[in-house]
C-alpha cells in the first residue's frame, strides 16, 4: 500500500510517497481502506518535532511513528475471527489508538478503537473532519470547562477545526457564546450560531469589561495570565497548548480567587470514553446540529501542499486529504 511517511523531523521536504506492506488485522482488529484522512496542526508539530515537549510523545531524535494523520473514515475489507461489532463493508469514522498512521490506504484498528459507523448520507470527506475538532472539543467544555446552561462562554480560534465545533457545542450545552475570530470569518461564525463575534483585530476582548465563566483558547494564542481578568469569580481558562506560564498558573490557579487555566490531552482518553462522546457527535451531526466545516480538500498526491496551507494558520475548519478515490 501507498503511505506517505517520514524517518526525520522537518517539513514537507521530508515527506516521502512508500510502498509499504498493507497491514493484516490482528484477531481483535479491523481493517479499514481509508478514503479520506485529514491534515492538522498535530500531524504539522509531529512532523516538525516542535514544540520539543511533543516530542516526548514522538521520538526524542527522530520520530517512533513513520506515519502521520490523526483521524479518517474509510470502509472495513477484513475483520478479525473474534470481532463483533462490525463487518466487512461497514464505513466508519475513526481517531487511531496512537494519534498517527492515517496518511496511508490501510489502516489495522481494534474493534474496541475510538471508531464508530458512518451515517449513510455522509461523504467520507465530512466524516474524516470530525474526530480532532469534536473529540477535543467535547472533553475539554464538557469535562474541563464544566459547561453549564446559561454560561457566558468565549471561544478564541472560534473559526478553526477546534472552534468551529466548540462554538456549535456550547451552543448545545445552553451557553451563551461570544466567539474570536478575524473579519474575514465573521460570517460563517455566526452560522454556526454564536451570539456575539469578536473580530480579534479590531478588538482585545481582554479589555471591554465582560466576565466569561469559560475562556476556551482553542488555538493557544493567549494565555491565563492576559485572560485573568476576563473571568468569572470561578471562571476557568481552558487551552489546547501549554507553556511555562499556563503551566505555572493551572498548579498554583486557586491562588486567585478560584479562576482556573485547565490543560487536557484529550488524544491520549480511554478509547471507551470516545466511543461514548462518538455516539453523541454523531448524533449531532445527523440531525444537522454540527456542521462539519471543510475548508479545502487535496488529493493524497498533494498532501504536502495541504501541510503547507495547514502551517499557516489560517484555515476555517478542517483540510481534508481524499485517498483512494
Ligand atoms: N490538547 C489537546 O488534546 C489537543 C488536541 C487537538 C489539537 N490540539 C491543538 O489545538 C490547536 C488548534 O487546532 P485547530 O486544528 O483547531 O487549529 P486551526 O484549525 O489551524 O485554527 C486556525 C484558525 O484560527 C484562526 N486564528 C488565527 N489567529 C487567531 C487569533 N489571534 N484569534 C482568533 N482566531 C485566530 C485562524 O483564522 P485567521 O488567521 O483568519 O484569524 C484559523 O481559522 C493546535 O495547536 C493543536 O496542536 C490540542
């Protein structure tokens, strides 16, 4: 099978189109032909090795995985001899045990990985998209944030594959949603039903006075310490990246007056709990209460162009990568 992979730390010019065996599901796996997979900021830092402390996770000098792509939907062509809950020819959506191996044709999963069937009016484009944005999002207001009815939430990066879903969710959990964005996305963030946006280079939302009982920095572009004051007596800062600053505030956070800044890993939980979170993400997204938001699609050929665009920073939603097809 085709994959692209990568045997050092660099960019794109370290990426390779190789030929690798196509894998054989264990008696406990499936196999899933992959039909499209996805490019984000995680598979850029796994790929570049930076920030370092990633690569605590990756290789300390050159990376462990030599394939990268963190989420995928694709259809199963074997399963193993005990496996249960699916069969061949079964379309799922899925977020592979180690965060890595979905820049290929071929994936082994296990029957218990944080998978779940694809609905039958999806594209499998859309259904590669969910896993990073929903699977991040849904832990770190649920569970992190604590999110209530009727909670002033404001989500930085409102327009990226994290934000887009965050905002649709906080919605969903009854907040009350004020979303950071640049001008430019303002339109589609307001489709996703946000009740006020902040156009991030027009206004610091640090200074106009409002308390949020939730500051979800979705792109880690702030830290505690500037959002501080922004917060609710008991308010909690939750951000997707860590630095020394954050770091120090979430261990000694109590020390202002009960705000905290919360940290999570949401990749490394239990596939279980994923499993559980799949079925009401899928839930949502079949009633058309979250969109799915496709910034642009590559072919597998053009995967590096995708991984170029990706490192910008500037995408709205997801870049999705179709292979096989
Ligand atoms: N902790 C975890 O478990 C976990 C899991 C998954 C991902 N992550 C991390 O989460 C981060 C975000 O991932 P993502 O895929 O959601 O990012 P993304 O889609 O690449 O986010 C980019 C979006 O942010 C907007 N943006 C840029 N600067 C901004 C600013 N100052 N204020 C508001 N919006 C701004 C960009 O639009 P404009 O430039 O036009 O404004 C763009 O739409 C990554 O660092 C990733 O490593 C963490």
């Amino acid at each position: 099978m085709q994959a692209i992979t990568y045997q050092k730390y660099g960019f794109t010019e370290v990426l390779t189109t190789s030929q690798l065996a196509q894998p054989t599901p264990k008696d406990d796996e499936i196999l899933v032909k992959i039909f499209a997979t996805t490019v984000t900021p995680v598979d850029v830092a796994f790929l570049k090795g930076k920030p370092y402390i990633a690569r605590l996770f990756t290789g300390l000098f050159k990376p462990k995985n030599k394939v990268l792509g963190t989420e995928l939907s694709g259809e199963i062509v074997a399963i193993g001899k005990s496996v249960t809950k699916y069969k061949l020819g079964d379309c799922v959506f899925a977020s592979p045990a180690d965060g890595n191996g979905a820049h290929a044709e071929y994936i082994c999963l296990p029957e218990d990985g944080a998978q779940a069937l694809m609905a039958d009016d999806w594209t499998y484009e859309q259904a590669a998209a969910i896993c990073n944005g929903a699977l991040t999002a849904l832990p770190f207001l649920r569970d992190a944030g604590n999110i209530k009815a009727g909670d002033k939430v404001l989500i930085i990066g409102a327009s990226g594959s994290i934000g887009t879903v965050a905002v649709q969710l906080a919605k969903h959990f009854g907040a009350k949603v004020t979303a950071v964005c640049s001008g430019k996305n303002v339109e589609l963030v307001e489709s996703l039903g946000t009740d006020e946006v902040i156009d991030y280079k027009q206004q610091d939302f640090t200074q106009n006075q409002v308390k949020y009982d939730i500051i979800f920095d979705t792109i880690g572009n702030s830290n505690f310490h500037k959002c501080r004051n922004s917060l609710t007596h008991k308010g909690r800062y939750l951000s997707t990246t860590i630095d020394f600053s954050n770091l120090l505030f979430m261990l000694f956070g109590n020390m202002w007056g009960g705000k905290q800044a919360v940290f999570a890993a949401t990749g490394l939980r239990k596939a279980a709990e994923q499993i559980v979170d799949l079925a009401l993400i899928k839930k949502l997204v079949s009633n058309g209460k979250l969109k799915i938001i496709i910034d642009r699609a590559y072919s597998f050929e053009q995967i590096a162009d995708a991984y170029v665009h990706v490192d910008k920073g500037h995408k709205v939603g997801n870049v999705v990568i179709s292979i096989n097809q």
